[in-house]
C-alpha cells in the first residue's frame, strides 16, 4: 500500500478520501452537537479539541505508514457523513483492521455503512491482495456487532479485559473477520445484493 498515494474509493452513493487535517470543519458538526457518537469509541472525538486530536492522530499514523483513515461524504445527501480507516495493516502477514468507523446520526441505518463497506473491502482483497480483514468492537456495541455480521463477518470470539476506555474501564472486546476467499465465493455477491 502506497501511504503517500491520495487513494479515492467510489460508487454511485459514496465517496471515500484521505482524511487530510483541514478536515475538521467538514466534521465539526457532529463533534459539537453529536457527542453519543462516540459512546463505545477508545479515542473520542466530541468537542472541538477531542476532534482536532482525533484527526491529527489519523493522519499521523498514516504519515507513520500504520493506518489509512477516510472521511465519508455521502452522494445521496451531498454532505460529510463521518470517517472509517484501514489500520493494523500488515504487509507481511498481508491482513488489515478496519475499524474506528463513525456516522452522523441522519446517516446511520441508510444503507451508506453497507457501501463503505464493499468498496474498503474490495479495494483491501482485490488491490492489495490482502488475505484476511479483522473487525473489532466494544463487545456491549450491539449496534456495531450487528452491522459487522450483517457483512458476512465471522465471530471469532472475545478478547477479556482487553483494552482501556477513555473513563479508565476495562472493555472486552469482540473479533470478527472475514477471509478473501470467503469474499470472492460469497460475501462479495450477498453484499452486493445489499446495497441500495
């Protein structure tokens, strides 16, 4: 993966680019007036300097050659949805996280999650011929879970005690992937099937 490539990813609904830090005015909105967003996320976001935080860690660990972010914008509304993120991207072992996904509340339940989606996971199997994708999250986010499955994930299990929220608990956490094989005999068409 080229880190320094402005990669876009599109279809008729969505569109995804590099989260750049000017961003922060396109995303300004939801961190002022949408704080539950953030309710089961490990690096909020809510609040003008949550929010600065937030990006300027995204785009240094894409600097880094660690993580891709993306911000959303949504066709169908002609207006920035949220970011989503390639991350824990290991060449080697050729598997990548996506993950620290968030939407507004006008575009949760559209349908824009199902087509971010397919174009992070076709772009992650079919052009960096990446094998297997991970999934994580906080084991209490059904609403997460339930979009994560309703892609085809597998349940691989929870993590105990895995990680630290921001108030100081401890949070398990729970492991869904999909394999590229599993994408190109399957998952791919189904989810096709589903976008609208």
């Amino acid at each position: 993966m080229n880190f320094n490539e402005k990669y876009i990813l599109e279809n008729d609904r969505v569109l995804l680019r590099a989260l750049e830090e000017d961003d922060f005015q396109n995303l300004l909105p939801f961190s002022l007036n949408e704080p539950e967003i953030w309710q089961y996320s490990l690096i909020r976001a809510d609040g003008e300097d949550n929010l600065q935080n937030y990006i300027a860690l995204a785009c240094k660990a894409r600097n880094e050659e660690k993580e891709y972010p993306f911000i959303v914008f949504d066709k169908l509304k002609n207006q920035y949805a949220g970011v989503t993120r390639l991350y824990d991207i290991q060449p080697k072992n050729k598997t990548l996280q996506i993950g620290y996904t968030w939407y507004g509340k006008d575009f949760q339940g559209t349908g824009l999650n199902k087509h971010c989606k397919y174009l992070l996971l076709e772009f992650a199997f079919e052009k960096l011929d990446i094998k297997r994708i991970e999934f994580r999250a906080d084991a209490q986010n059904q609403r997460s879970i339930q979009a994560m499955k309703s892609l085809g994930c597998t349940e691989e299990g929870i993590l105990r005690s895995h990680t630290v929220k921001p108030n100081g608990e401890r949070r398990d956490t729970i492991v869904l992937s999909i394999l590229q094989q599993e994408w190109f005999d399957t998952i791919k068409q189904k989810l096709r099937e589903k976008l609208i």
